[in-house]
C-alpha cells in the first residue's frame, strides 16, 4: 500500500463552481470532499448518517430549524443524521466535508443544487 500527500491549496484550485463537492480521498466507506460554497443551499437532511464540515477558509453558519452556528477556519462541527440543515455563506468559502460514499449533497431534498456524486479531482 502506498500513501500520497493531498494538498488542500492545489486540490481546491482545480474548480470554481459552488455547492458542487469533488472527492479527494476515501478512508474505508468513508470519502473526504472538498467544496466552496457561498450564497444559501436548501433545507435538507441525511437521514442515516451524519455529517462533518471542517472550514479550511472563510466563513460560513449552517441553520437549523430552532437555532443556527457560524464556523470560521479551523472549526468543524458534526450535522447528526436526521436534523434539518442549510448551510449558507456571504462570501465564498472553502470545506472539508467527511461523509459516506454515495451521500446526496441535498439529502432526499433533490433540486437545482444536487450535485453530481462520486466526482473524484
């Protein structure tokens, strides 16, 4: 088994588009997805997992239905599995997302804002 260094800075400069997370390593079921965000996503949830959002850089809140968190870089948080969410970000920025492989980014929510799955960079 070989193992090979991922850098963030290059992994993220290799796509501009928004709410559209890219695979960038699996850890067993695991995937490790990078994406920029900026602007509001959907109401939506994932009903048998939960969720990890790491901020690399910017600033970003994720809503809930009774409350909301802001996360700033170097701050995570975990989206338990069946809690409604929207995250949203004024200025773009940049996420580390740890979820299992074939997770819909919009949950069972569906829309403009489904990302194509499985997209390696």
């Amino acid at each position: 088994m070989s193992s090979e260094v991922v850098n963030f800075k290059e992994k993220l400069s290799l796509f501009s588009e928004h709410w559209s997370p890219k695979v960038i390593a699996q850890m067993n079921d695991y995937q490790l997805k990078l994406v920029k965000i900026q602007g509001e996503f959907t109401w939506h949830d994932h009903p048998d997992t939960d969720e990890v959002f790491i901020v690399i850089s910017g600033n970003m809140e994720i809503e809930f239905r009774d409350s909301a968190i802001s996360l700033g870089p170097g701050e995570m948080t975990v989206v338990p599995k069946g809690v409604e969410h929207k995250p949203k970000a004024e200025q773009e920025c940049e996420v580390l997302l740890i979820e299992p492989k074939g997770v819909v980014n919009t949950g069972d929510a569906c829309g403009e804002l489904t990302a194509e799955n499985d997209i390696w960079i």
